[in-house]
C-alpha cells in the first residue's frame, strides 16, 4: 500500500491543533452539555471510532476525509480516557500524565524494535499502521492529562498552560532547525505538546470566566474549529497539497 499518512506540512499542524482543541470542548459537550456523562459517551465515541479505523485500515492509500477523521475521533476518545481515570476512577492527574508516558514510550520502543523505524512517511502497512494510531491515541491521553495538570490541577489556568506548551513547541522548532534535533525526534514531541496546546485554547475559550474562561461555550467552541476542519480538508482533498510526498516511499529516516 501506499504511505496512509499526509506529507507534514503547515496544514497539518492546523488541523492537528484544532482537532485537539475539537477533542477537548467536544468530549465536554457530550458529556455534560448532552448529559450522555463520561460512560455513554465514551462507549459511543469508542464504538464511532473503531468503525473509521476499521475503514482507514481498509483503505490502500492516504484519504484526508477519513484519516483526519481518525484524528478527531481520536482525539475525543483520548481526552475521554484521561477524563475517566481521574473523574471516575480518581487517579491522580500526576500519575495518569506519568502512566501515559509510560505507555507511549513503551509503544515506541515495540514500534521500532519490529519496524526499524518510527517515521510517518513509512507507514505502509497494516503493522506500521496500527503502531501509529496506537501511538497517537497515547499522545492525545497523555496530552489531555499534563495540560489538565497544568491548567487545573498546579492551578496555571488555561492561557498561561497554552503560552507554556506554545513555548515548549517553539523550542522544539528552533532545536531542529537551529540545531539539527533528528526529525523524527522533533515530530513526535511537537505531537505530543500540540495536544495539551490546543486542549488548553480549547478550554479558555469554552469555559466559563469563573472557571477562567471567556465562555463561548462548547457548542460554539466545537462548532467553529470542526467547520474550520471541514473547511482546511476540503482543500487538500482538492489540491492535493499535502499528498505529494507521502505517495512516495521515503527513506526510513525521514519523518
């Protein structure tokens, strides 16, 4: 099969924040807003998003509509996971953060013992693929836990959380390009710092201003970044702008 990942451009960094801000604000919307609480929608969620990924793993080559599909569910389902374990379960936020380290690290080191690689730009078969989406799942719970360890939990708020994770992906960039961080290095720690990043946005602007918000609410906050998704996929299902180079096979160390 061909690559099944988008080539990494500015577009997918747009959509990978918004859908992580989408991630948050709609995983509040359902469970409280709806009133479905965290079990129903996170047995609803898991069970949407088992279908796609049942289509992705079905598909033989990169399709925008459907994989950042993947990402958005993906990202709802991983804020949900976090969300149980402390609300529910009342495990600490400092021990799911450290437990989700954990857990993807562990998912890197299977991935790249068996593949010899963690690149994206290799993801071209069905083992690679399911080493990715595991490991993406991991990077949207282990978000969701350290931004809420931040913003709540050390008593942060959401704007100062989301300046302190913009910062850390701000040195991620300037290492790789000043420094020459390996590349596959520097994606996989942006991935994961874009998600408590955009989780962050996504609460100051959805929260309440007592709960230090400025109270656009869920509804609103969910609405205006999926149309902004729908609208940024819908151009590159059109332009192909962002399949140029993940049509190739690459050489394994490249992201």
């Amino acid at each position: 099969m061909l690559n099944k990942v988008p080539e990494v451009t500015i577009y997918f960094w747009v959509i990978k924040i918004l859908a992580t801000t989408v991630g948050e604000s709609a995983a509040d919307f359902l469970n409280t807003t709806l009133g479905f609480g965290l079990t129903g929608t996170s047995i609803a969620m898991t069970v949407i998003l088992a279908a796609v990924l049942v289509a992705q793993f079905r598909a033989r080559r990169y399709l925008p509509t459907l994989y950042w599909s993947a990402v958005v569910l993906i990202s709802i389902v991983g804020t949900l996971i976090s969300d149980n374990l402390t609300d529910n379960l009342g495990v600490p936020l400092e021990v799911s953060t450290a437990v989700f380290a954990l857990t993807l690290a562990v998912t890197f080191t299977a991935w790249y013992a068996k593949e010899k690689t963690l690149s994206i730009r290799s993801v071209d078969s069905s083992t690679r693929e399911a080493y990715y989406w595991l490991a993406v799942l991991f990077t949207f719970a282990l978000g969701t836990s350290a931004g809420d360890l931040l913003s709540e939990r050390l008593d942060l708020g959401y704007l100062r959380a989301a300046a302190i994770f913009g910062a850390a992906i701000a040195v991620v960039a300037l290492a790789r390009y000043a420094m020459r961080l390996n590349l596959v290095l520097a994606f996989w720690v942006a991935y994961v710092l874009t998600r408590p990043f955009g989780a962050s946005i996504g609460d100051y602007l959805s929260q309440a201003s007592d709960d230090g918000g400025i109270g656009l609410g869920t509804v609103a906050t969910s609405g205006l970044f999926l149309t902004t998704i729908v609208g940024v996929v819908a151009f590159l299902s059109w332009s192909k702008r962002d399949v140029a180079i993940a049509a190739r096979i690459p050489a394994p160390d490249a992201v």
